[in-house]
C-alpha cells in the first residue's frame, strides 16, 4: 500500500498529522512545505492518484536554471497533508514546524503521460503554476545508494533526485525559496 511506510513512521495519536483516507483520490496539485526540523528543508510534493509523491529537498526549489536542487524522495503522504501547516511534536518523526510554502496546479510535459509511470522511469517533466513558483521544471533521480553526509537527515530513504528549472520567460537567476519565507496559506 502506497501510504504502509508513512503510517509505520507516526503514531497518530500523538502527531497533528493527518492518517490519510485511503478513498481520497485526485491528480494535479503540487505542495511545498517549509519543515523547520533538525535540519530546515522544504517538503516538494505532487498529488497523483489521490497521494501526495514527496521529495525532501534541503535547499529548496529555485526558479534560477542556474541551479540543481538534491531532492530526496521519500514515502508517499496522504492527500490530507496537502494543506498541513503545525508543529510536530518533539520526539515524533520529523519534529519542528511545518508552513505551506506554496501551492498550486502541476501539469505534466506530455499530457498523455503517467506521472506515477514516469516517476517510476526516473525522470519527470512537468510545470508549475504556483504562487511562487511558476514554469518549466524537470525532476529527475540520480542515485539509488543510501543518502551520504549531506541527506543525513533522511538517512533511511535511498533515491537523489536533482529538481531543475528550466529556461524559459518565468525563470529567475539568483532566485532563493529563502527569499521568500512566508505561508501562501497564513501569511
Ligand atoms: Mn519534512
């Protein structure tokens, strides 16, 4: 079951975070959520199939084509994480606060195309229209091995990805999501 390792990591009876219904379904909004955990990154996730595919990338995504982002993938989370902002208590998986950096639509390349499929091949090429976020970008794995020294804090996930923007009359040189802090939900 797609959600199976997002359960084993949380005990709901203690964590805001939703449990997931497994009837939610859905395809075509994306998430970023800022996560102040042990380490600060932002949480990139695109809802395909009524669950939210999510990779942890610690820089956050940039709208500079300068730029790789490393994304890690990581376990699928449950629709109703799509708009979660609250703080995740200490001791919990993840701990420390989450805000909805930005949201919005994701529309893959090809319109034909299985994001999930895709994402399975290892590449992915989509746009965004989000409220900070916006245009071409690419999102492609680079590397089954274990996470090395800098994904320390996602140590037991196993896939580098490297998000990429790409050139086009939206991108930005020398754009941060650290520029930009704010909820696009709260404020
Ligand atoms: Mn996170």
């Amino acid at each position: 079951m797609p959600l199976d390792q997002y359960k084993r990591k949380r005990d709901f009876s203690k964590t805001p975070e939703p449990a997931g219904d497994p009837k939610a379904a859905g395809t075509g909004r994306f998430v970023v959520q800022r996560h102040r955990a042990t380490r600060l990154h932002y949480d990139f996730r695109l809802e395909i199939d009524g669950v939210l595919a999510s990779w942890a990338i610690p820089k956050g995504p940039t709208l500079d084509p300068g730029v790789r982002r490393m994304a890690v993938h990581v376990e699928d989370h449950p629709i109703e994480y799509f708009d979660f902002e609250g703080v995740i208590p200490k001791g919990q998986y993840g701990a420390g606060d989450v805000i909805v950096w930005d949201w919005g639509r994701f529309v893959p390349e090809a319109p034909t195309l299985d994001p999930r499929a895709a994402i399975e091949d290892g590449e992915l090429k989509f746009e965004l229209h989000g409220e900070k976020l916006h245009g071409r970008f690419t999102i492609v794995r680079t590397s089954r091995r274990p996470g090395s020294a800098p994904t320390a804090a996602f140590e037991d996930e196993s896939e580098q990805w490297l998000l990429i923007k790409k050139r086009d009359d939206v991108a930005v040189t020398g754009w941060d999501a650290e520029g930009h802090p704010q909820s696009v939900k709260t404020g």
